[in-house]
C-alpha cells in the first residue's frame, strides 16, 4: 500500500546530520524532520525543554543484536536507560507522553527478565504515571525448545501529567456487535455502540515486521508504523513534534511524516542512517510502503499448505496415544 493524502503547508524538506544545530529548525518548524547521526544522549542535551508531545521508542533489548554497540550487565545497562529517560522526561511537554516498547532480557542460561518490570521503576522515580501496559500480540518469531515460544512484547505508555493529550476517536476500531440495540430504557431500539467504533484496548494484534512483510528492510527488529501511528493519533495533535532516540530505520519519523506532525530522533548505525533517508523522502512524497492501518490478520483458511498433513495428524496422535483415524 501506498499512503497519500493531502498536507498541511508545512515545510517539505528533511535533514540528516552529525551535528546537533538543525534541531533548532525543526522546533522552528521550518524543517519536517531532524535524523541526528550520532548518540541520542547528545541529541538529547540539546533539545529546548519541553518541546516534544510523543517520545515513542524501541531500545535496545541488550541481547547482542547487531545494532547494539556491546552487551552490557543489567547494571550498566539499567543506568544507560535511566539516563536516557532522564533526557526523554525534560524534553516532554507537561501535557505529552512517553512511550517505550520492550521484549525480553535473556541471559545465557535462557532465563528470561521481562524489561518492562525492570524499567518502569526508572520513569517511576522521575514523577511519571502509567496510562497503559499495552500487550502487542504478533503470530510469527524464534521457536522456542525449552520454553513457551515468546509471541508479545510489551508498549509501557506513561505522561507527564494528569492533564495530557488523548484522542480517542481516531484510534477506534471495530466492534464485534455493532448493530447492536439497547433492549431496555428510553433509548430502547437504539443502536448502543458508538458510531466511530469501540475503544482499541490494550491488546493490540497485528503482524511484526518479518520478511514478507511490506515495510521490511534490513533492520533485524523493526516495528510496524501501525504501532506508531496508533500512539501518535491518540496522544498528539497535527504540527506537533515527536522524539524517537533510538530511531533505527526512521519507522517513528516516517510514522509521524504520514500524520502531519514534525519528528527528530537520533542513530548511530550508518546504514540504517541510509535506509532512513529513502523512507523520510518516501513519506514526505507520499510514496511509503505502509501495511495498512486496521487490516485484519492474514488468516490461511484454504491453501494447502495450511491443511494439517496425515503424517502430522498420525504423530499427533501417537503422542497422546492412539492411532489417528482411519
């Protein structure tokens, strides 16, 4: 799929660079987007107080993926993202929110340390309060030999304030009655749900972004704009800024380039910095790839490769006992 849709008159141009200086244009909103080449600490250290609506993030998980710089121990690693979250928290509107989406720790003897549990002391400290542990629920990952094969990760959003931004209507999505009638009362014979459709919840189920899937690129771990535009419909307004310091391949940037709104973020693997030039140009001209928001999961229902073959069934069968049938 390809968005499209007509803009604002915000300025067309993007900016990509190992100096901090174009963060000014950007809050100046005189650019649309700011990739800083370089450690999102120092990004951070420069960006005026206050001045972002979304901070929206994936770091990294420290499990020695190739974006990572080095596996660090959970006590250097805990302090690094504290300090991070420190810069994300004064760089936060009081009516904005922070958004961090998490998996796993696993060490090597395979025991698993959800990073949520361990992180949310971290904003904790700092004053912010919890809206959501939203639940992202995808079908396809590692398959698993000791374990229950993992197939969530976790979105921790938390806001500065009591008073923050939250639009409902544009994230609705549909209800599993909706002609359905109130039965009793005054209102009795008139639909009951709400015409926009029913509130998302906090389990949300559409696919990660594995290599059939139409926003893949070469980065190992990448989420799906879906995820991102959900949180920035709900949680900020057209024109405003939105931060993601640890950017990747610009998914965020790009997210927010589709919705109107001005976004920065920071990364230090030079060929994600590339890739990320093409899709921030290919968001601004409308030409991004993007799985469309609200598709239903692909489900296999008549292919043959989704019939369970008779070898199968007979050694399922065998497990519990049995022969399979005829």
């Amino acid at each position: 799929m390809v968005v499209e849709r007509n803009r604002p008159p915000l300025h067309s141009s993007y900016v990509v660079s190992a100096d901090t200086e174009p963060i000014h244009k950007l809050i100046g909103r005189e650019i649309r987007a700011f990739l800083y080449e370089g450690d999102c600490l120092k990004l951070l250290a420069v960006i005026p107080p206050e001045s972002m609506k979304l901070i929206i993030t994936s770091p990294p998980y420290n499990i020695g993926k190739e974006y990572e710089t080095e596996q660090q121990s959970l006590k250097e690693y805990l302090e690094f993202q504290a300090e991070v979250i420190a810069g994300c928290v004064r760089a936060l509107d009081p009516t904005g929110s922070i958004c961090w989406q998490v998996g796993n720790h696993v060490v090597n003897d395979g025991e698993v340390l959800p990073l949520d549990i361990v992180l949310h002391p971290l904003f904790k400290k700092l004053g912010l309060k919890m809206r959501n542990r939203i639940v992202w629920h995808f079908e396809h990952g590692l398959h698993c030999q000791r374990r229950l094969s993992g197939r969530y990760e976790v979105l921790m959003w938390f806001t500065k304030s009591d008073e923050y931004t939250f639009n409902l209507d544009p994230v609705r999505g549909p209800q599993k009655y909706p002609g359905k009638r109130h039965f009793k009362g005054p209102k009795t014979g008139e639909l009951s749900g709400n015409p926009l459709g029913k509130n998302p919840s906090d389990v949300w189920i559409f696919p990660n972004v594995k290599n059939n899937h139409i926003e893949k690129t070469a980065h190992p771990c990448q989420f799906p704009v879906e995820l991102v535009d959900r949180m920035l419909l709900a949680t900020t307004d057209v024109g405003d800024a939105i931060l993601d310091p640890f950017a990747g391949v610009s998914t965020t940037l790009a997210a927010a380039l589709l919705r109107d709104r001005v976004a920065c973020g920071a990364e230090i693997k030079a060929d994600y910095v590339e890739i990320s030039k093409g899709r921030m140009a290919q968001a601004i001209a409308g030409t991004l790839p993007v799985r469309p928001t609200g598709t239903p999961v692909y489900q296999p229902t008549t292919e043959r490769i989704a019939q369970i073959p008779a070898q199968f069934l007979q050694a399922r069968f065998e497990a519990i006992g049995g022969s399979a049938p005829g």
